[in-house]
C-alpha cells in the first residue's frame, strides 16, 4: 500500500493514499483513536485560537478533537452537528452537504438545545481535515441559524481547495494526488 509521511506538532504519521474517485486519491487520515495525536493537536490549536465560547464540530472524526481541544480551553460544553436526525432531538435544524469523502449528499443536524447554546455565543467551528469546505459550510450555516457568531475555523490539516484559504487556522497540509505517482521521498 501507498503512503503519505506527514509530520504534525512533532509526531510522524504514514497516512495511506486511498483512492475516492476515479482520477483522485487522499492521503486518509484518521484521528479516531490516536490519542498523543489528538492531545498534542489541541494545545496547538488552542494556542492559536481566539477567545471563544463553545466549540462545534461535525461528526464523527472531529469528536476526539474538540473533547480534548475544550478541556485545553476550559470550556464546559461542546457541540456536535450529527449526521442523521436522532429521535431525542427537538425541533432539529438541518444544512445538506455534499463532502469529498462521500458519495451521496449528508445532512448535518443539531436539535433545539444545541441551536439554543450557540445562540450569542462566540464559536470556533473546528474539524480534523478541511478540503472543499463543504462541511465547513454546512456549519457556518448551523451555527448563523443558531445566532452564533464565528469567530475561528480550525483544523489539524487542510488539503485541496482549501490549502490557500487564510480564514481557516491549521497545523499541516495534504496533498491531492490525481492520477501519479506521489513524490518519490514518500512511500
């Protein structure tokens, strides 16, 4: 299997080059159960961050991040914009989108209660990748019908469209790979 080195806040990962289309592959990387990972990458960002309120992220590989990245900040409570309506969820509010990783189109939804906690609240809207921004579009919808007010975007690594973006604080980037080889000083 190909891979993809990349090195965050000190720690070297070998991400494996998986294909999702059929003229494009990701280096995938998956924060789920990386634990130095997700520690390290939190008192990074929160170094960076703004004074912020609440913290919001889609789900799921972003859980881990804003757990620990809310502990950094000392923040009670976070939020986190399922993928599916739940049963418990009243009066739900719902943004479509279309990510890179999927094939067909997602909601993302936050019930009343959440809705409710980001009303007047200064938010970070924070992910483990961004690349086309769709996601992050998706929750900047949320959280403007909620009332809240953004004031950071974070991520651990940026990839795709999103490299170039300077409204979004990240630690790395990834490349898209398009129908090559990756450079040879990766394996």
């Amino acid at each position: 299997m190909k891979t993809y080195t990349v090195q965050i806040a000190g720690f070297t990962r070998h991400l494996p080059i998986v294909q999702i289309e059929e003229n494009l592959s990701i280096a995938s990387f998956d924060l789920l159960g990386d634990v130095e990972l997700v520690e390290v990458a939190a008192q990074k960002l929160a170094e960076k961050l703004p004074h912020v309120d609440v913290l919001i992220t889609a789900e799921a590989k972003g859980i881990p991040l804003v757990y620990e990245l809310s502990k950094k900040l000392q923040l009670p409570r976070y939020v986190v914009a399922r993928k599916q309506i739940k049963s418990y969820m009243n009066q739900p509010m719902i943004h479509e989108v279309n990510s890179m990783t999927t094939s067909t189109p997602q909601i993302l939804a936050i019930g009343y209660e959440d809705a409710a906690f980001l009303n007047y609240k200064r938010v970070a809207i924070v992910d483990d990748v961004i690349s086309s921004g769709s996601s992050l579009e998706a929750l900047e919808a949320l959280v403007q019908k909620a009332g809240g007010e953004i004031v950071a975007k974070a991520c651990i690594l940026v990839e795709g469209d999103s490299i170039g973006r300077c409204d979004v604080i990240h630690l790395d980037k990834l490349p898209l790979f398009t129908n090559h080889i990756p450079n040879p000083s990766h394996t």
